[in-house]
C-alpha cells in the first residue's frame, strides 16, 4: 500500500519571532502524539515556519486507518454479576450502551477492584477527516507567550489568521481535509510573499509537500528556518568579504533574523567614517538594538559597513539600502548627541541623581543599594584572601550605577556598566575602577568573562548578593520553574563564578547572611533567610556539576561538609573527584555513614579518654589524632587530595572498630565516651567532605 | 513630499476608506490614543472609523531643540478601524502607496510591538512597522481599554509624522523638514521647543502643577458623580490630570515612590469614564448600530500596492 502525504499551513499576520520555534516543536510533538493515538503509526512530522505561515507536513502516513478497539471499563464485578455468574442489569446495560454482547464483557482490575470492561470494534475511519480533527486539536492547543482577538473578537491567536491550507494525498495532494481552523474553513491553495508574488497558489493536484515547497519558493517564500539561516549566511559573508570585511559573529541576533522573514535578503549599507568616534560598544548596540543589524569589522574594529536584512531576495531600485543608511546615519546622529551631552558633566557627577531612581518598590533606591553594595563589597574584600584596595574598591561602588542617569543608557539599557565603564575611562578614572563599573554585569551565569580584576569581581558578587538578600527579604515572587522574573537563578550562578574563578576566597554564606541583615536591620524573617542561603547552595551545587564537572554525589559530598568558600569548595571537589574511586572510599562511605547515623542520634558527648580501654578504641583514637593534624596541616596548604588520603587511613580502624566495640552499649559513660569518639571522626571528616554521600561500589 | 502634504494625503485617504476625519483634541494629550475619538470609541459594540492628526505633547522627550530627532510636541496622525477588517494590513499598505511609497519596491516589516498605557488602563498587540528599517508607524490591535476587554476589537494605527516625512525627504536633521508653504519645521516650531523645554524642565511651578492635578481629579470626580454622569467632561479632567503629571515628571518633581500612585489616580478616572461612557451609549441604544451587517461605514478601498507611481518618492 502506498504512503499518503499530510499538508497543514495556517497563513497569519506577522507572527513575533520569539515564539516561532516554540511553536514549531509544540506542532511536531502534537500532531505526533495525536496521530500516535489515533492509530496512524510510523508517520513522520515535520513542522515548518516563516513569520507568516505556520506548516506541518506529516508523510509516510497510512492511506487508511486500520482498524482498532478500544477498551472501555463499566461497573465493578460486584454489581455486574450476581452470585450464580449471571448479568444483572447493571452490565446488560453496560454491555448494550457500548454496543457489545453481554458475554463479550472481561474482567480487568480497576484503580477501585476488579470491574467489567467491553472491547468495542473502532473500524478505521477516512485519514482526511481523523486529519481534520487531529489538526484541530492540535492548533486549539498550542500555546503562545501571548495571544490576540481581532476583528468582532471571536477567535483567540498569536495573529489574525487569513488562509488555512490543509490537502491529503498519495504522492499528489488530491483531497483537500475538511478542517476549520479559528473560523477559517482550509482552502486547496495558499498565497506567495506578501510583496514579491501576492497571488494565490492552487495546490490541489499538485506533487506532494516537495512540489508545494517548490512553487512557495518560487513566490518568495523560504518556510525552512535553517534553510533561511544558511542564505543569510551565506549572503552575509560574500557582502563582507566584497569590502576586505568580516561578519561580526552574532549567533543571538541571527536566530531571531530568521525568524522575522518569509525570505531573507541581505544589503550592505555604508556609515559616515566620523561616527567610528564613537566607543564601539555604542556603535555596535545602536545598529544591533535599533536596527538589527550585522557590524562588520576590519582586523577585529568595527568598519563603516552594517548589513541589514530585508524581506525580500531583492532591492530593485536600492531604495532599501538607502533607506536602512539613512536611518543607521540618523540614529548614529542621536547617539552621537546622547554621547557628547553624557560627555558634558563627569560621571560621578551624576552619583546624585540615583536618589531619585527606584531599584524596587520594597527596597528603595539605586543611591540606596549603592551605600550597600559598597558595605558589602567592603566585607568581601577583607577576607576574600586577595589584594584589593579598599580604595579603589569604594570608588568603583559609587561610580558603578551612576550611568543608569546617562542619556546613552536611557537610550540602550543593555549597555549599562559599558557606558558607565567607558565614561569613567575618559574622565581619568583608575584603570581598576573603570573596568570594575564596565564589567559590573558580567557574567550573566554562565556565559561571558569574568570581570578583569578583582575589584570588578568584588563589586559584581557584592551587587548581585545585595540584589538577591533583598528581594528574599522582601518576600518577592521567588524563581519556580520556568518563572524567574529578577534573573535571580543567573544572579546567584554568577556570584558563585566569579567567586570561584576570580578568585574569592570569601565565605558566600557568611556575606549573605550581612546582605541580609543589611536588607532587614537585622530584623529579618529567620525562614527567609534560610531560604536565601538553600538558593544560593543549589547554585553552588550546579556550578560544581556543570562548570566543575564533577559528579552529583561528589558535589553533595563536599556541600554536606560544608560550602560557601567557593575556591576550596571546588577544589574539594576535584580532589574528591580523583580520589574516591579509590577501593578504599567504598568502604569508608559505608563506616561513615554508620558514624554519622551514630553521632546524629547522640547529644554533646563528653570524652573522657581514660575510659576508652579496648584495642579497636586506642587504635581509632590514635588513628583520629594522627588525622586531625594531617588533616590540619593538608588544608593549610591546600592540599586536599593529601587530605583525603589521611582520611582514608581511617577506613581499616573504622571498621575494627564497628566490628568489636559495641558503641550503644549498657554503661552510659562509656557508651558517651564512645559516641563522642566517633563524632571526633565525623568532625575531622567533615573538614573535607561527607563522603556518606558517595555511592559505595 | 511635505509634511502638509503627507497629512492631507493621508487624510484624504482615510476619508475614502470610510473615516470620519476629526480634528485634534483641543486639551494637552500624551497621544492619539487619548483623544476620548480613540478613547471612548473603542468601547462597545458601535462600528466606528476615524482618523485625525493629534499633536502629542511628551514633556520629558524635550531636547531644548537641540537633538534633531526628538521633539517634546511631536504630530500624530492616528487611525482608528472598528472592528479591524480583515484586510486591514492591506489598506495600511495601500496607504503608504498614497504617500508615493510603493511597497513592491520597498522592505515592509510588521514587528512585534506590544503597547501598553497604564495611564489609560489599556493594552493591546500588534507591531512597529519598518519601512527600510525606519520605524514608521505604531499597528495595534486594541484589546482593552480603560479596563474594559473590547469586543469588537478595533486597530489602531499611528503614523509618526515628523519621523516619515524625514525620511521622505532624506533629512537628518527634523528642524530642515519641509513642513509646506515654503517653510522648514525648524522655522515653523524650533522656539517652541526652545521655550517649552524651559518651561518643563526648568520654570513650571510644582505646587502649582500639584495643585491642579488635585483640582483636576475633584472635578473628574464630581462629572461622574452626577445623576448622569458627565463623561467628557470627566475624561478631559483626566486628560489634563495625565498632562500634569508628565510636567511634574520632566520637571523631576515625581519621587520614584509616588509614581504608580499618580498614574494610578488618572487610571481610576479613566477607568469610570469608560464605565459611564458605555452604560450612557446603552442607554441611548447605541445609535451607530451594532454592526451587524454594517456596511455604511466601511467606505469603498481601491489603490492596491501596485497602482502606486513607483518611487514616486525622489
């Protein structure tokens, strides 16, 4: 039997980018699961997209439905059958309702007992209408970051929706599927690019997706995404390389060009040689920001070109071209303006002004969090075991939001810190100082540089942390899922970054304990605060898993010791990491889970050693003593993998130990003697890491 | 083409597609929206097309005339479609060709671009429009307004018109724009900007300004508390309320705490304005119809995208 061919395209009005690869992956999962369900196994879905067309093709479907049965459960067996086996009424009409014999009922188990089921014959039905209703289904589901009513406000959608094309065939589309979507019945043909080939498109009788795909083309229209993304490429880097350029990579930018046309075109346009005075950053933003372009840079500056995307293959009368210069020169003109009234007055200057501009409702102004963040930066520095001037540290702290008053950063917000960074340069500022403002706001998580020294570094955790203690002590809406409204999840990912590769050797929970109380006057909601330390620890956690690389249970076992100073604490982990698939951390995960289950059921012990008489105890009290010096003597310089040998000594005393002494045993003194011996074990332990957390082989 | 000339093309236009053409609201207004012909209209089931200039005061975007791109008054030419046809993007297209703009020679782009007035207490969905990448005019689909869920839903376009007539003529500069009669817009308003950036940044008395925004809301309050509430009346009160605010804005009289309680002041004025406006339109059984089946109202259109003189523009 041949393979049928499925074609669904809703024509809209321009959708927004940012939900059309969403929107893709939401049509592929659905219809696969609905056509899944209604039994038309082995059909490949594919789902397509321009910023007016939404596609799905389904091919290798089954030309017929094949026949199924459905399994549909009655009444409990109780009250289906009397006690000599025979119907009662209840599953006659059971039996009668679904349409099968009553001696056709089976017995299944139910969540509640055993009840009655009846297996009904569904004999296949035509594709095109199991298609009509699948494809309903499906769009009636589909979900958009935002949806619309238009005209008298029937229907609800991204975008006004004007053609639904929905044709069925084997290898020629000769059924047109009898679907109505928001209002629309589907129609056997669709229209060409708004501009270049407006007309209507009949399908019907046409060869197959390919040939719909073809003609689409012909009228301008590229519904591949990455098709797309490989023309603009592709255009991109020949424009280039005409002017001795290169494209300046711009991943982000690119993925959302993609999605704003129907066909990408690509021209150059030139800029006025004088607007290469301005600092890059405000070159770059302003043509990125307002008008999407692409820089093109020369031996790594940027070069008076841009390349601009149209929707269009084309530029006919390069009006386009001088349209897109125009209005790159016009807002390089504003920037130029913003940039020379920033210039007017010095940047700490403005320092007053921050008075006057709310952080958040609950926690005041900039001037505000500017006083706290230098508090905090101030703390940070004093035991992060670095060399920071506390001088220049405190200038940076008041200079760094000083630019959030500047007409530039008025105008492009994402180039705050940059702006500020690049006027405190020109006004002479220390180079320390400078970059500190300039890189206040990287990384963001993950991605991007640390700042270049550790000024910026102490200023960027010290920002972040006070950001963070506020708004759990305020009781903000907290990140849960997807929904993290503050960024707070990057925020905390990136104090815990920066403390670990600047590096800072400040103790994280101890600083959020002061953001904290600085946030509360001390006064603050005590569940909270441990709320905020549980957050900024499950960060801690992941970067130790993803940048760290290091195992879950490697990463816990360090954590449960203890966490906060983020240098050690990695450097915990990667020496636990090479060492504890050693043989004889298998057998020490098992004795120390024994000790801590011991030592957690016990309260302070006394410890008196005199009482400590049989040979497995001298042994482990000699073997703890010999530990906590090496122990003592490893971390000083921090050699942990040193450390954790020493702890590894233990294992064959532990063992002697729980193999001959009788820790809960019937003298009190002793058995406290005993328990307060083991929670000397658990302490020396913990210095480095918990290794009950880890798996024993 | 002048400026003069844009507005009367784009007037004459929208009159032959079935638009009252109204004349701009003679108070202080922030936008077009807020003319209560944008405002008020779109409430309600009663069909309504309209189009007017609205000169658009935005007190904190004055640049003493310095920034030849901002204006603290600017010129708006708004369009209001209800309930948006189907073909409305088309008609917008046909009436960029009456500008001389022919699309098949020029890159049309519908962005996204969401708007929102919290004074109003109003949002919808639509785009910026990119002739070339310029940003020509604001396309969007109302669905509320003073915190009414609209149905029908009306589009609303607004063409910047300082902005497409420099870009019309090529002019960076807005002040050297060809306003008409042989005039620049420089010549015509550059004091004005001038003078009405003193006054917002520098001169305008706060207390005074404080006063009247407080005299203002009493008045709003005391239209609408009337047996019939007195629903222009009120809205112009609101109206002269939001104008207060944005001076007290530019003029850095606005503690960051304040502010979304002033704008929630005008909001809840607005707010019963809308109320009272369609309980009066029911009571007087919605004279313009309910637009079943309505066609006096949706005036002929012709001039596709092609009929246009191709670059007519040079």
């Amino acid at each position: 039997m041949s393979k049928a061919e499925f074609l669904l395209e809703l024509l809209c009005e321009e959708i927004p980018a940012n939900a059309l690869p969403g929107v893709r992956e939401q049509l592929r999962t659905g219809f696969e699961a609905e056509l899944l369900e209604a039994g038309l196994v082995g059909a490949a879905v594919a789902a397509y997209s321009t910023v007016r067309r939404l596609i799905v093709q389904v091919a290798e479907l089954p030309a017929t439905q094949p026949d199924r049965e459905e399994e549909v459960t009655g009444p409990p067996v109780k009250a289906a059958y009397t006690a000599d086996g025979s119907p009662t009424p209840a599953a006659v009409g059971f039996a009668k309702g679904q349409g099968v014999a009553v001696d056709s009922l089976r017995v299944v188990k139910g969540p509640k007992g055993d009840v009655v089921a009846a297996t009904k014959q569904l004999p296949g039905r035509p594709v095109p209408e199991v298609l009509a209703e699948v494809s309903s289904r499906v769009v009636r589901a589909l979900h958009f970051p935002k949806t619309m009513r238009w005209g008298k406000g029937e229907h609800s959608f991204v975008r006004p929706v004007h053609n639904v094309l929905a044709l069925f065939g084997v290898r020629t589309f000769t059924t047109r599927v009898p679907v109505e979507l928001l209002g629309i019945s589907a129609s056997s043909g669709t229209f060409g690019h708004r501009i270049v080939a407006p007309e209507r498109i009949e399908l019907l009788g046409s060869e197959g997706f390919g040939a719909y795909r073809a003609q689409l083309l012909k009228a301008g229209v590229e519904i591949g995404a990455a098709e797309r993304r490989a023309i603009l490429e592709r255009k991109a880097r020949a424009l280039a390389v005409e002017v001795g350029c290169e494209v300046r990579p711009d991943p982000a930018l690119l993925a959302e060009l993609v999605e704003l046309v129907e066909h990408p075109g690509v021209l150059r346009g030139a800029i006025a040689e004088r607007f290469l005075q301005l600092p890059e950053e405000v070159l770059i933003t302003t043509l990125r920001h307002h008008q999407k372009c692409l820089v093109l840079t020369r031996e790594g500056h940027v070069a008076p070109y841009f390349l601009a995307v149209c929707d269009r293959p084309d530029d006919p009368d390069a009006l386009i071209q001088r349209g897109n210069e125009w209005v790159a020169g016009a807002r390089l003109t504003d920037a130029a303006f913003f940039f020379a009234q920033d210039r007017k007055a010095p940047l700490a200057s403005r320092s007053a002004s921050l008075a006057k501009m709310l952080f958040h409702q609950k926690l005041g102004t900039f001037a505000l969090k500017a006083e706290k963040v230098g508090r905090l930066a101030e703390t940070i520095a004093a035991t992060a075991g670095a060399k920071i001037d506390p001088k220049l540290l405190a200038r940076a702290c008041e200079l760094a939001k000083a630019d959030l008053v500047t007409a530039m950063v008025g105008e492009f917000p994402e180039l705050q810190g940059v702006v500020g960074g690049i006027y405190a340069r020109l006004d002479g500022e220390d180079e320390a100082v400078w970059q500190a403002v300039y890189d206040q706001y990287t990384p963001a998580g993950l991605d991007g540089a640390l700042p270049r020294g550790l000024v910026g570094a102490a200023v960027g955790v010290a920002d972040r942390l006070d950001t963070l203690a506020g708004l759990f002590a305020a009781g903000e809406i907290l990140p849960s899922g997807s929904k993290d409204p503050f960024a707070l999840r990057r925020a905390a990912l990136a104090v815990a970054r920066i403390c670990a590769e600047a590096p800072l050797a400040c103790d994280l929970t101890a600083v959020a304990r002061d953001a904290f109380a600085m946030r509360t006057d001390g006064a603050g909601d005590e569940t909270r605060l441990a709320a905020l330390l549980d957050f900024l620890q499950e960060r801690v956690r992941y970067y130790l898993t993803t940048v760290a690389a290091v195992k879950p249970e490697t990463a816990d076992a360090v954590i449960s010791a203890h966490w906060g100073v983020m240098p050690q604490d990695v450097a915990r982990a990667r020496a636990l990491e090479a060492v504890h698939s050693e043989e004889v951390f298998s057998s020490l995960a098992v004795a120390f889970k024994r000790v801590r289950n011991m030592v957690g059921k016990s309260g302070e012990g006394r410890f008196d050693v005199a009482l400590l008489k049989e040979k497995a105890e001298r042994e482990l009290l000699a073997a703890v003593e010999k530990a906590e010096k090496e122990v003592q003597r490893a971390v000083g310089h921090a050699d942990y993998v040193g450390g954790l040998r020493s702890l590894a000594k233990l294992a064959a005393p532990l063992d002697r130990f729980f193999t001959d002494v009788l820790v809960i045993c019937e003298d009190e003194d002793l058995r406290a003697a005993r328990l307060a011996l083991l929670a000397r074990v658990e302490k020396v332990f913990l210095r480095l890491a918990d290794v009950s957390r880890l798996s024993a082989q | 083409m002048d400026l003069q000339e844009l507005i009367l093309s784009l007037s004459r236009f929208w009159s032959e597609h079935g638009c009252v053409v109204q004349q701009p609201y003679d108070i202080e207004v922030g936008a077009g929206t807020m003319h209560p012909e944008t405002f008020l209209r779109v409430l309600g089931p009663e069909p309504y097309r309209v189009a007017y200039v609205q000169p658009s005061r935005r007190p904190a975007d004055a640049r003493f005339g310095e920034n030849p791109f901002r204006f603290g008054k600017h010129l708006q030419m708004q369009v209001i479609l209800k309930p948006s046809p189907a073909d409305v993007q088309e008609l917008y297209l046909a009436s960029l060709a009456a500008l001389g703009i022919d699309p098949s020679v020029h890159d049309v782009r519908f962005e996204e671009d969401n708007w929102e007035s919290p004074t109003l207490g109003a949002w919808g969905v639509g785009w910026q429009v990119l002739l070339d990448g310029m940003e020509i005019t604001q396309f969007t689909y109302f669905q509320q307004a003073g915190g009414i869920d609209l149905k029908p839903i009306s589009a609303e376009l607004t063409y910047g018109l300082e902005r497409i007539a420099m870009f019309l003529q090529r002019k960076d500069n807005g002040f050297e724009m060809r306003w008409g009669g042989g005039l620049d817009y420089g010549k015509i308003r550059h004091q004005d900007e001038v003078e009405l950036s003193r006054y917002a940044f520098d001169v305008a008395d706060v207390t005074m300004l404080r006063r009247h925004f407080e005299d203002w809301e009493r008045e709003a309050g005391r239209c609408l508390e009337q047996d019939e509430p007195l629903v222009i009346p009120g809205l112009e009160a609101a109206l002269k309320m939001s104008h207060l605010f944005n001076l007290m804005d530019a003029r850095g009289a606005v503690a960051v705490t304040e502010r979304v309680a002033l704008i929630g002041r005008v909001r809840k004025i607005a707010v019963r304005c809308a109320k009272a406006y369609l309980e009066q339109r029911e009571r007087l059984g919605f004279p313009l119809g309910l637009g079943n089946g309505n066609s006096k109202l949706n005036g002929k259109h012709n001039g596709g995208s092609k009929t246009a003189g191709k670059g007519a523009e040079r």
